[in-house]
C-alpha cells in the first residue's frame, strides 16, 4: 500500500513538474505569431477603415490566434478546422441572422447551436468559430450589413492571414511543426493508396 502511495506521489510530483515548466522558445515563437497575425489585421483594418468600423478585427480571431500559435498539435488547431469551422460558422451565422434578423436571443443562440453541429458533422470543430457564428448576430449594424459578404471578408480574408503567418512562424524553427506533419501524411497515403 505504501508502495503505491508512493507511486503516485512521485507521479504527481512529476506531473506538476512538467507542467510548470518554462521554454521560453515556445513562448517566443507563441508571441511572434500571434503578434504579427493579430498585427497584420489590425493594421488592413486601421489603414483602411476608421477605428469604429472594426470590420476585419473580429473577436474569435483572439481565440483562434490561442490554438495555432500556442498549441499548434491541439487537432481544433490544424487548417481544416481552422479554415472551414470559421467558414462553417459564419455561413450559418449569417443565415439565422437572416431568417430571424429581429430576435436577437433565439438567432444567437440557434446559430451558435447549429454551428456546433454542423462543425462536428463536417469534422471542422474549431471552438472559436462558434464565436463568428454569434457575431454575425451580434456584431455592429455594420457587421450585419455585410450579409454573405461577412463569410468572404472579414472571415475568410482573417483566417487566412492567420493561417499563412502560422505556417511561416510554427515552421521557422526545428522544434515547432505545423500542420501537423502526422495528419497530413495520414491523408495523404490514405488517398494515395486508394487513387483519390
């Protein structure tokens, strides 16, 4: 009994250990992402707009900029799921919100509802294009207005800014990889092997 108790108290004591530690390169790598990510959308938005239009600056960017550049083998943070849960999300956003543009409760909450779903169906969960999905209902009057093309810019444009800056800064050093390498090649032998 002893024995076992000691087990698991070095376990644990091992657990914790690993978890604080700190590697300041990820950390590193994790901020420059991110900052150029953010900054680059940010700076299309305050070139080109004023700064309460905010329309390529969207709120689920901050949540997504969490998975790609901090943890990038999370599989919600891989380009499927990144790219086409926004994608999924927005299109479903902007379709309540256009059946039900008066209610704001049921269109928020159907959207974000439907849009979990439809991204676990499609196999493109991403947890912040749930967020897309309610600003589509939510956002400003100027948001709204954009209708489908809210789903073209600013989610897609966004996304995909986000995504290149992710591939270039989670590639640029020999300990990060990102997509995935192991996905990848998964699909890739998969279609490979069955002439897809």
């Amino acid at each position: 009994m002893r024995r076992r108790i000691r087990l698991h108290v070095r376990r644990t004591r091992y657990i914790i250990y690993k978890e604080t530690l700190i590697d300041a390169r990820e950390h590193f790598w994790t901020f420059i992402g991110s900052f150029i990510g953010i900054g680059i959308i940010g700076f299309i938005n305050s070139k080109y707009f004023t700064a309460y239009d905010n329309l390529f600056l969207i709120g689920s960017f901050g949540a997504s900029s969490v998975l790609i550049y901090g943890i990038i083998n999370s599989p919600l943070a891989q380009p499927r799921n990144l790219i086409g849960g926004h994608l999924v999300c927005a299109i479903t956003g902007v379709t309540v919100h256009h059946f039900i543009p008066g209610e704001v409760w049921l269109s928020a909450a159907l959207s974000v509802s439907l849009s979990i779903v439809l991204m676990q169906v499609t196999k493109t969960l991403h947890p912040p294009g749930g967020a897309t999905a309610l600003i589509a209902n939510i956002g400003s009057p100027k948001i709204q207005a954009l209708g489908y093309f809210y789903v073209i810019s600013p989610v897609l444009s966004g996304v995909l800014i986000l995504f290149f800056v992710a591939v270039l800064c989670n590639n640029a050093t020999n300990h990060r990889s990102y997509p995935r390498n192991k996905e990848w090649y998964k699909i890739w032998k998969r279609r490979y092997k069955h002439g897809i």
